[in-house]
C-alpha cells in the first residue's frame, strides 16, 4: 500500500457514513447493544469524537449522534451508560511476546528490578532462585527470567559460580530481560554439552573464561542450547497459561496481543487453547523463520498476514520473523558507531554483532518475500537495520511486490536517513518506545551517550515523514500496558525524570494513540476490521476512566483500564 491509501481508505470509511447519518429515519434495522453518554474516540481523522457506537453480532452496525442511534433501540437491545468514561477501540499489541510472557507468569521466578520488579542485586536473585530450587524435587528444572545486569549492584550477568549456589543439584537456567542473553549453572552446563571447545550458537557467543577458557554461563543467543533442554509443559500447563497471559493483555486494555517469535509448538498450543476456549484475546501469530524452525515454515500458510484460521478472528496468522542483531542493552545491539561505554572485555572500537552476514539474511528474506509472506526483523542498531534495508531492497528488486508493510521490529536506533528509505520501501517503523523510560538513563549514560540517547526511537521524524508507525511494549521485556507506550511516545522522560528528547522526538496523544490503534491494525492487514470505531468492524473496545486527549499527559500511564469489551462481550472489569 502506497502511504496515501491509507488516508484515502480512512476518508472513504468516513464517507459511506454520512448517508447513514443523514438517512435513519428509513433506516429500519435491530441492534444488540447501544452505548452512549461518553467520550467515544473513534481513531478515524474524518468521524472524530462520536455520541454512540450501536452493535449488533459483535460487529459496529452504526456511529453518530445518541437519539439517532437511540431510535435503532426495541426491547432486546442493551443500552450501556458510559457515565463519561473514555471509549477508544481496543489496543493492538503491535508486537510482544505473548506465549513466552504466559509460560513465564506460570511457572518462572520473577528476576525483574525496579521499576518493574525488586531485584536490586545477584545475592537477592539468587535467594529467590534458592527458595524455587527448595521446593522443586531434585533434578528438576528452576528458572528465571527478567534479570538485568545493568540495572543491580553487582552491574554484571550471574554467573554458573552464582547459579551454583542455588543449587548442583537443580538444572537452573536464567533469562536476562532482553531475551539476547542467559546464564545456566554446570548442571545445565553439563546437560547441554557446553564446555571450553564448545562452538558459538549460530545467532551469538558463548563467553568463557579468558584463562582458562571455560564456559562462564552466560551465553549470548536467543537461541540457546540450554534453553532447548527446558522441558516443555504439558498441554494442560500450556492451556492454563494461555489463559493466564489472555487476562493479562485484556486487563491493559488489548483485545488483540501478538505473539512476536512463534515456534510450531506454540502455534499448536494455542489452536488447543483455542478449540478449548481457552484463549480468550485476539492473537496474532509470528512464525519464526530461522534456525530449526526454518524447515516448520511450510507448516504455516503462505497467505497474506491477517487471515484468520477461524470464523472468529481469534487466531490469526501474521508476518514471518527474522534477526538482523540483539539489544543494545545486552551489548549485542549492532551500531554504525562504537557504544558510548565499551564492556570491560572489548575494545574501545566496540559495535555489537549481527546475528547473521549479509548474504545469508538477504538470502532469507527474498526467499520468504518470493513467497509473498510479510516480514517482521528484529533491528535494535543502525547498522542491523542497515543489513536489513538492504535485505528489503535486493529482495523488492528481484521480485517486485505492491503492499508488502515489512516490518523493522523496535527500529531502536534509526537514523533519519533510514527512515526515508522504509518510506520509499514502503517499510513500517514498530518503535519500542518505552525504552525512553526504562533503560533510557542507561543509555544516555552507558550505552548510547547523550547525543544518541536522546533521539533513540525517533517517532517525530517518522511522523514528519508522513511514515506511519507502530508502538509496542515487546512485554514480557516490559509489562503489557499500551497507555505506558503512548506515554513514552508522547512525553519521553525516564525513570529518573530525565528528559529524553521530548522536544526533539514526542508527539502528540492523539498521533501516539494511532500507534496502538489504527496503525497497528494496518500493520497487521486488519485495518478494515479492526483499530477504529467504524461501521462494519469488530466491537472491540477499551473504556478508560479518563480521556487521554484530556488528562495531563504525563497522567497517561495512570489511567485505569475500566473494562475490556472483545467482540460485544465484556472480557475484563465492569461498566
């Protein structure tokens, strides 16, 4: 899709609805629920701000004035006061990580430190690790997740010597925050077959000791051997965590969530889940489409991004994804320049890594494009997103594709002239935009320095461009909350209070609010069933308690998620 057709598809929605406004009195047709007295944002720039959305079928059936709509009304129909709280359609997880934050709630120990969690240093992650490990049977598995090296006393990963200290007994795996990077104790150690000749997973580095050359736990890599020798749950675990993560998106306001690094045992799971009435949130699923689960990419469908598996919308097939680099947190994100702080053991000319050469992703990605599949890559650094335009490039030009709304996955370190060339690409920008608050003091003065810090994902210059883009929360790295995205977007201050180029790079809430909304659903190719309050689209709706265009914007992430309404069932709170 060309840029322009977005607004032109917006306006042409706009248009059919003014007959329908000027006609009702010969308009004679039932409806199941009506709501009024509110303030009904609609995200559509032609209809604005509306008295009343009536539903029928769990569909929008007409938008406009209350005693209009109030004439559709007969006995049957369900009249909901809004009593002047806040309707926006439903938030859409633009990317995030919903099975893994699932299985993670279920049974993982929570590792996290402020401002999400409490960890402050290893000494007290590893007394909860102990506590796990005290009241799991010998042999069995303990694990944790969330842990963050640079925001803990120590300023260091766990080591296997720390894990050891759990337990020798337990194999014990840990996940640092990013997903880039893990440590495992020896017993874990030993399961996988790492030792000192060891070789690198394909997509990283296994560090080892630089004089005695053994492995120190800590291993660099989405794709982790250790983590491959995590048992699975059974299907019921799998089923009753699903049900867990569904009520976390749904409390935050998401009637669709997004799982963003999609095996082919997940995509079963979540079919169970589905056929069990379990999975109670709309899903988009991302098949990954490297290392093992390359060879399983024929299992899934090679249709266009948006197609739903069922009559319902409930599970839905999305884009392909891909790696270009990791996270500059995790020191694996790959820059054009050195990092402002290089780690102790690399030189000061550091730049992070690709998790692949040029050739092989470029490779990859016309494979996956020749087949008409939409693409998702996962570029932090300038330089990875570097790999990847080039990627998008060579394989446009050797098999020329209208529409294809490839994705750059949390587009982190942009550059402007990277940004005009996703626009002439016609590539979509998901920002994750809440890295200006949780990590956004360490990047200012770690990792990036001021003068990059400041400017990291860059919305305003994507706005500016007429580029339209995405926010997400890539949760479980940070919890599902898309007002906390629109907040960052908007007043770009980290946890400090630190201005995180607000001036430069925040945009209004309106142009934030797109970015959960209408614009995430044109990611997805579901832009005419869902992210507006338009006739003929999904009742999927959000009521807040206040009105964001209203409240002090730095009130945004504060206000309280009334109810979740998914297809004209209230699925989360009350009204």
């Amino acid at each position: 899709m060309k840029q322009g057709s977005f607004l032109q598809q917006t306006l042409r929605t706009g248009f059919f609805l003014v007959p329908l406004w000027l006609g009702f009195n010969n308009i004679v047709f039932a409806v199941d629920t009506i709501y009024l007295n509110g303030n009904i944002i609609t995200m559509n720039d032609v209809l604005g701000t509306v008295e009343a959305v009536a539903v029928e079928d769990g569909k929008i059936k007409a938008v406009g004035k209350s005693a209009d709509l109030q004439r559709l009304a007969t006995s049957e129909t369900s009249i909901v006061d809004l009593k002047e709280r806040t309707m926006l359609p439903g938030f859409i997880d633009a990317h995030g990580h919903f099975f893994l934050t699932a299985e993670y709630a279920y049974g993982w120990v929570d590792l996290n430190s402020p401002p999400i969690g409490g960890v402050k240093s290893i000494e007290e992650m590893i007394a909860l690790l102990k506590e796990k490990a005290d009241a799991t049977p010998e042999g069995q598995w303990v694990l944790g997740w969330g842990y963050d090296d640079s925001n803990i006393l120590d300023m260091r990963h766990p080591t296997r010597a720390d894990l050891d200290k759990v337990s020798r007994k337990h194999p014990i795996y840990v996940q640092h925050i990013s997903g880039w990077i893990s440590s495992a104790n020896s017993l874990a150690l030993e399961m996988a077959g790492i030792n000192k000749d060891s070789s690198d997973p394909s997509d990283g580095k296994i560090r080892k000791d630089p004089i005695t050359g053994e492995p120190t736990g800590v291993i660099e890599s989405a794709l982790s051997p250790v983590y491959n020798l995590v048992p699975k749950y059974t299907e019921d675990d799998y089923v009753k965590a699903i049900e867990i993560g569904s009520d976390m998106w749904l409390a935050s306001g998401t009637t669709t969530a997004q799982e963003g690094w999609g095996d082919s045992n997940q995509w079963a799971m979540l079919k169970t889940a589905l056929q069990r009435g379990n999975l109670k949130v709309r899903t988009v699923f991302w098949p990954l489409a490297q290392g093992s689960e390359a060879a399983n990419l024929k299992g899934y469908p090679a249709t266009i991004s948006g197609t739903s598996i069922d009559d319902s919308n409930m599970l839905v097939l999305g884009a392909s994804k891909l790696t270009a680099d990791g996270s500059i947190q995790g020191y694996s994100g790959y820059l054009s320049h050195p990092y402002h702080q290089h780690p102790e053991d690399k030189s000061a000319d550091y730049r992070g890594y690709p998790t692949r050469p040029q050739e092989q992703l470029t490779d990859m990605v016309t494979a996956l494009h020749k087949e008409g599949r939409q693409l998702a890559i996962h570029g932090n650094g300038d330089a990875g997103i570097d790999m990847i335009l080039d990627a998008f490039d060579a394989a446009q030009k050797a098999y020329p594709r209208q529409d294809t709304r490839h994705i750059v996955v949390h587009s982190q370190m942009v550059r402007e002239d990277q940004l005009k060339r996703m626009k002439h690409l016609g590539v979509i920008p998901s920002f994750f935009a809440t890295h200006t608050y949780f990590w956004g003091d360490r990047h200012y003065n770690i990792f990036m320095g001021p003068e990059r810090a400041v400017r990291m994902s860059p919305v305003r210059s994507a706005l500016q461009m007429g580029l339209p883009f995405t926010l997400h929360n890539d949760t479980y790295v940070t919890p599902m909350s898309p007002l906390m995205s629109v907040w960052s977007a908007v007043n770009r201050q980290s946890f400090s209070g630190r201005d995180m180029g607000k001036e430069m790079q925040g945009v209004t809430v309106y142009e934030a609010l797109k970015g959960v909304t209408i614009n995430a659903a044109w990611q997805g190719f579901e832009e005419n069933i869902k992210g507006s309050i338009e006739v003929g689209k999904l009742a999927d709706f959000v009521v807040l308690d206040e009105n964001p265009l209203e409240v002090d914007p730095l009130e945004i992430k504060n206000i309280t998620v009334r109810a979740t309404i998914l297809g004209n069932n209230v699925a989360f709170g009350v009204l």
